[in-house]
C-alpha cells in the first residue's frame, strides 16, 4: 500500500474534506497517509492497525473489500 505525503492544494487549507474513515480526523497537512488498492485514503498509523486487527483477512473500511496479499 503506498504512502504519501498530503501537500497543500493551491487556495486551500486542506487536500480533502473527507477524514480518516478509521479515527474521524481531518487529514493534516504534510500528514503520512495511506492509499488502499481501491482509492480510499487513511492515516498511516490507523490503516496499519486495522490491518493487524483484521489479519489474516485485511479489508478496506470504507468498502470492505479485501487487500490483496
């Protein structure tokens, strides 16, 4: 799963008005994230928790579909 660092959008404060699907923050800027196969981005450190939790069959929390090995 990628990682990548939310830059500032020109005219905006944030990247993305959806937060975190697993904590219910807003994405900082130049926060760590997260981008799952199916495009749903997360907190690095709450996406890897989840995964730990849902082993041995990972899921996305938004859409339930399953990470691929």
């Amino acid at each position: 799963m990628p990682e990548q660092k939310l830059n500032k959008a020109k005219g905006k404060k944030k990247q993305t008005a959806d937060p975190c699907a697993i904590c219910f923050e807003e994405f900082g800027l130049d926060e760590q994230v997260r981008i799952t196969p199916c495009k749903h981005k997360f907190h690095s450190e709450c996406i890897m928790e989840w995964i730990k939790w849902k082993l041995p069959k990972p899921d996305c929390p938004n859409c339930r579909q399953e990470f691929s090995k």
